[in-house]
C-alpha cells in the first residue's frame, strides 16, 4: 500500500501533472462557470423551452378560438354571457355558486 502510494506522489509531484490537476480542479469544481453551474443552466433551459412550447400551444388555440368568435355573433354573444355574465337590457341575471 504504502508503496502504491510512493509511486502516486511521485507523479503528482510532476509540475506538469500537478498544473493539470490543479487546472482540471478549478475549472470541473471551483470556477464560474464549473460543471454543477452548467448542469443547472441546462435544466432551467430545457424547463424553458417546455415552457416555450407550452405557451405556443396556447397562442394557437386562443387564436382558432377569436377566429371562431369574430367571424360569428351569436357565438360571441355566447361567449361574453357565459365568462363575463353579460345580459340584455330586458333580462335578469342570477348566479349561483357552490
């Protein structure tokens, strides 16, 4: 074991083995832009680019729905009595909530 060891330390004690140790070290662990930096970039990138994705599916369907609505009034009367609780002059408008 102890001899195992010797033989390490002797190649550590190289100064171009120990520059690359101490480069490889700084820059994997210790530096701005390490390894544990850059692992959490690219999940907060994949997570937005789901988001991305997300929001684009919604635009299109928001979209083909004020198609429908614009091109036809009954349905945008429809539309503005069953979300916003708009009424006509003449009627009377009761809300019940569980």
């Amino acid at each position: 074991m102890k001899k195992i060891l010797l033989s390490i330390w002797k190649v550590i004690r190289n100064k171009y083995v120990a520059a690359t140790l101490v480069f490889l070290l700084f820059f994997l662990f210790l530096g701005e832009n390490n390894v544990l930096v850059t692992h959490q970039l690219k999940r907060d990138v994949a997570s937005l680019n789901r988001e991305i994705d997300l929001l684009e599916h919604d635009i299109k369907q928001d979209s083909a729905e004020a198609e429908s609505l614009f091109g036809n009034m009954d349905a945008l009367e429809t539309y503005g009595r069953e979300h916003y609780y708009m009424k006509r002059d003449n009627e009377d408008i009761y809300i019940i909530k569980d």
